[in-house]
C-alpha cells in the first residue's frame, strides 16, 4: 500500500516527521500536503507543500493518510473525525484529544472502519502502546507506573540536585531549555501525565476514564524541606503516573511520588521517560526513552504511519472482556503529607508510620485510600506537599 | 482461530506455559498433545496428555500450532521442519536452532508458508524481536545492545560484590540457585549469548551470520585483579552482545564488557536481561526484564502463541533491503587487554591510553580492531582477560 499522507501541523514535530521521512529507507510514504495555520511564518520548505484550508487535504481522494500534530485539541478533534470519515486512516500524537474524546474515537473507528493510532501521545518515542496491545494482551497485566512526563522530570532532575535554589527557579530553567511551556500548567499541575495515564489504563485494564476521576496533584507545591526529607528517607521525587490492579478493581493516579534511590524509576534523569509493567509471567519490565524532542515523537508517529501499510489497527482487546477490572480508589496506600498539623491532623490515616514534626517543618507517612486522600482538606490546599511512596 | 497446541517438551518453560495458558482470559487455545522423551519421569498432569512418538502430533490434522521447547537444535529442527511442512504456525524458545539453522528456516517459511515465532529465544521476556520487527523498522538503527546471558550476568553480579571469592565459587553459587547448567559452557562461554546476537543482528541489520564469525570470548578467566581494576576505572563488568553500525558496515560480538558505573546497564544485575537500541530517531532506548524462569520465558512463548491468532508473522523487512550493512570489523574499538607482557606487547594497538604495569599484574586499554584482536595470541590464551571498553 502507497501511503500519501496528509499533515497537520508543522511545528516542532511536525518538522521532525518531515526529517525522518526524507532519511529512512523501505517506507514507501511522502507528504503531500501540510495544512498550516499561520500564513505569515516563514516555512523551511516550498511555498507548494502548504495549505491553510484544511478540506485541500480532507477532499483530495489521493492522500489516504492523515497525520494531525496540532496543538488545539477540539480542531484536531474536528479534522481527524472528518478524515476517518472520508475513508482516511489517522495518526496523532495528541494525548488531551486522545484522552478527552476516547470513546467517541472508538465509536468513529468502528463506524467508519478506520484505523487510528496515537503511539506517539504516550511515553515519547517509548513503545507503550503497541506493546500493551500485541505483546501483553494476555499477560496478566496487574499495574503499569512511570514518568511519562519529561517537563517535570527535568525540574524533578534540577531540584534534587540543587534543593536550595527551589522549584520556580527549577521551572524558569526548564522553560529556558525549552522543555516546558510558558504557561506550565499542562505539565506541573499534572495534566499531560494524566491524559497519558488514561490512554494506558484504556490498554491495560480495559475501561475508559474520565480525566477528573483520576487521582491528580501536580508538583508546584514542593519546598526544599519536601526534598531534605525525601533524601533522609533514601529517596527521589518523581511525579508518577499509576495504574495498579488490587484484586477486581484498579486505580489510576498522577502524584508526586517518593521512589527509593535502589529502585531503577529512581534513576531516570531529565527529560527521559520510563513505564514499568508488572505482570503476572512476564514479570516486572522496564522501558526507558526518550520523553519529548522532535525525533523521538517523530519516530513513534513514523512507526505508526509505517503499521499502517500492513492495515494495523488497535484491536482493543482488553475493552471487550466482560470481566474487566473497575474503577476503585478505595485500597490504602502509603503517602507523604508535608502541611500544617491542623491538616495533618485531619487526614483519616488508617495507619501513620511516620509522624515528624520540627519547627522547620511537620510531615506524616501513613496509610489511607486515595479516595480518602484526594477528598481531604490536605490535597486541595496549596500549603502541603503530598506524594505516594513506591516501595 | 482456534489455536490447538501440540508440546514438544515438557520441561521448565513447558510447564511454565501450561500454568501461563491455564490462568490467562480471553486467548482461545489449549494444549491438546505433550510429546516427551523420558518414559519413567513422572508428571503433574494426567498421563492422556502424553506421547512419546512425534508423529502423534506431526500427523495429527487437528493440531494446528506446534510448540518446540525441547534442548536439542538438532531433533527441534526436525520436529520444526517436519510441522511447518504438515502446515502447522510452530513457535520454539530455541536459540541455538534459530541461529544456527536461520537461513533454512526461512526457506521453510517461504517454501511452506507457515509462520514460525521465536521471541523466546532471545531476551527471554523482553519483546525485542517484535519490536525490530515491527516498531524500529523505519528508524535507522546504528546499534543494539545489551546483556542477554543471565547466568553469565547473575556471576558478575556476584563477582563484583565480592571479587576475593573468585570466579569458581561464583559460577559454583550460580549452579546451586539453579542459574547454571552443570556444564556451564553453554552460557560461561559466551555460545548463548553468541545465538541471541545472531538473532538480533539477522533482525536489526538484516543479514545473517554464521555463528562463529561473531567476535565471542567468554568470562572464566576474570580475576580478582581485572575485578580491582575495574572498579578503579569506575566501571562493571559484565558480558555485552554488541551490533554496531559503523558506516556502510557493523560489526558483532559477544564479550566482558567495562562499563562505567553510571551507565544503566552497569545497574542491571543478577537474572535481569536489558537491551539497549540506539535509534537515528527515537535516540536511545532501554528495555529491561527478566532474562530467565519459567513464567517469564513462558509469557514470552504465549505472546507468540496469541500473535498466531491474527496471523502475524515475521517479515524481515531489512532481510530485503538491497543496502543492507555488510558485516565488518576492521573498526578500531577500545579494549581493556590484562595479561602477560609479552601477549600485552604483540597486540597491535593503534592507540593505547593506558599501560598499567605492576608486580600484581598488568593490563592495557588501547584502541584495536575486532579482527586484529580476535587474531592475537592474547585472545587466544588462557592467560588473559579481556573485555570491551563502554564509552
């Protein structure tokens, strides 16, 4: 099958895509037509490649393949259900959209018959997804956990090594390396890893969140105290992304998380990812890649287009068993409270195995549910600092 | 497609299968037929599910899926053949059939048009072949490596914790757990991890080799005094399959490796396989996980089982690419050289960076080509240890 592909975007990515395609060997593909939306921007390609009317790729009955890398995810909601529509296949690196509309892309991928894959929405250039649809689909899968998010990896990175210069000047210097946005939001508050978290529990366990039912804090509230004690406790911060099985039901979470510097997670540094799955035979597997940049995204969606001449297609195979564990929030597990003692007073531990209190600060480690944790005064302040230990 | 098995082999990993088979949903299949040798062993199932003549699986019209776990590569490739040939998809764990027999069998895959799946042959259950075949496809890969021997890696693991117990006590704590065969040749020796290099060289750089031209030495002459040394240079040392791309040409080998300390795969220690690829696009990635055990082998043969049912099949696509690397290794690597100084000082180095002389013991690192070296009398003694250099 020749694959004419059609592009939205051309930014960072999309540039990328363009790289890869023009320097790899045995993919019988190239870009037609890029769709653009800035009609002033200089492009580093001829005046002839682009558009800035998207039907020039949705009605030319050539281009057989849509590649959406826009940012806005409603527009490319619009543009890749128009494309499935008219008989086109799609790939798209964008999680929010993804995540925000998964069961009206499967609706679209069942009623038009075409196939739509997103490996480069999760886990950067690490290959998640199709791993979890061919290679563990009959493992018992009981968690997958990671650092899906290479922005707060990286201030994670800066602020353990240099506790006392603290998270805003962490951030400035991400945001001076280019690896976060001038309004972070999306990554420090936690947004990107839990787009990401809902598209690998729809593979893993088979059930399609909404974003809001998983379990979010982002990392803007942590202070050289938080760090001070995460090293006297043998650990390094992270921000984790969770889906763990506890018997007929499963949780999803996106949280600071104190990781044991023994424990491999530890160990990965700035902008790289790492997905860890636990399964009942294959037992615990690491993947580590590269998180973000051009051509790591580039080659997750380069080997999606690639699938494609083969007709691949997601089978989903975990969202059609009738025995699919459910959404539950209500199992302990083992946090970090760092707040003011009224605070930490009114969490409904089950359990405290730490309870530290100086005049430098007040921090409590003990057991309770998620559900208990993310319904406390505690989580919605901007006063504590709150992370799940991994052990 | 209703999967009917036929076992040949009911050892470790067959009987890791069939628990893995009786306690995974959603994968039509079952054993219908265990073809053995030993008459008098006795066994944990009933005694209907046993044969011991080949042909009453071979002949058998409703077995569809032969799976080949049996020690033999000679008896496997008769049995492999002789199924591919009655139409039967066969999927085997073993690497030395595969590697050694490779351009055979896929002129039998050709000629019958059966698949026949080996993910298990190589990284135990790490899915590498699978993911060659079908993810980095269309990314240039300038190399893959990693540490695909977890005997050899659970002894060095051992070794480097306590370098004064010596290797004999070290490989003789890796037989008592059950990491080694009472005659460890297979693994110590290099000859595994030599089949498994094959493999992924047939499948990353698309051509295949005889295993014999893969640069090969195995572990049993590391000393005490290679073990201080390395440690001074801040290094590991463990045995390291190497693919490399150098130019239009790439070189393989299997050999002890010095690798720095903070290197992730310094960090991958006892059973643990991990290997890593080197991506033109996706930059590096890592993939970690158990390189041996029942279940994890096991999950890696189900997973082969369960791509049956949608007929995959390898396509060895860079097998077909009319530009594929040739096989050279006249480039220069660095190389830790300890030994006599006489066998020290006949090696045709280009370079050597250090020349440690003491009463205790001498080494060299320097830079030579793998051919130069694997011709030299140092490579040949027994006096000497050498490993590769890690940069």
């Amino acid at each position: 099958m020749n694959l004419n592909l059609g592009l939205f975007g051309f930014g960072c990515i999309g540039q990328g895509l363009w790289d890869v395609l023009h320097r790899t060997n045995g993919l019988r593909s190239s870009i037609a037509r890029i769709c653009v939306k800035d009609r002033k921007k200089s492009r580093p390609l001829s005046q002839d490649y682009f558009t800035y009317d998207k039907d020039d790729i949705l009605n030319d009955p050539e281009i057989n393949v849509v590649v959406e890398l826009i940012d806005d995810a409603d527009a490319a909601f619009d543009i890749v259900s128009k494309a499935m529509r008219q008989g086109k296949a799609v790939v798209t690196a964008n999680k929010k959209m993804v995540a925000t509309r998964f069961r009206e892309l499967l609706d679209l991928q069942t009623s038009t018959g075409m196939p739509l894959l997103y490996e480069a929405s999760t886990g950067g250039s690490i290959p998640i997804i199709r791993n979890l649809e061919e290679y563990y689909d009959n493992d018992l899968l009981s968690g997958v956990e990671g650092i899906v998010n290479g922005t707060t990896n990286y201030i994670f990175t800066q602020l353990m090594e240099n506790p006392e210069r603290g998270y805003a000047h962490a951030l400035a210097e991400a945001q001076a390396k280019g690896f976060a946005e001038s309004n972070p939001s999306l990554d420090v508050d936690g947004w990107d890893a839990t787009y990401k978290t809902l598209i690998i529990a729809a593979h893993s366990m088979g059930s399609v969140l909404d974003p809001r039912q998983i379990v979010r804090r982002g990392i803007s509230h942590i202070t050289p105290f938080d760090i001070a004690a995460a090293r006297s406790l043998g650990c390094t911060v992270k921000l984790l992304s969770r889906v763990l099985l506890h018997g007929n039901g499963f949780s999803a979470s996106v949280l600071p998380a104190l990781i044991p510097n023994s424990d491999s997670l530890a160990n990965i540094n700035n902008e790289m990812n790492a997905i860890r799955l636990h399964g009942a035979f294959s037992d615990d597997q690491l993947l580590v890649g590269k998180g973000a940049g051009a051509h790591p995204t580039a080659s997750a969606v380069l080997s999606d287009i690639s699938a494609l001449r083969y007709s691949y297609r997601y089978e989903y195979k975990k969202l059609q068993q009738a025995d699919a564990p459910v959404f539950n929030i209500g199992n302990p597990v083992r946090v970090f409270v760092r707040g003011p003692k009224e605070l930490l007073n009114e969490l409904p531990f089950s359990d405290v195995h730490v309870d530290h209190r100086t005049s430098s600060g007040s921090y409590r480690i003990g057991d309770l549910s998620l559900l208990d944790l993310s319904r406390s005064f505690a989580f919605n302040s901007e006063t504590c600092f709150i992370a799940t230990m991994v052990e």
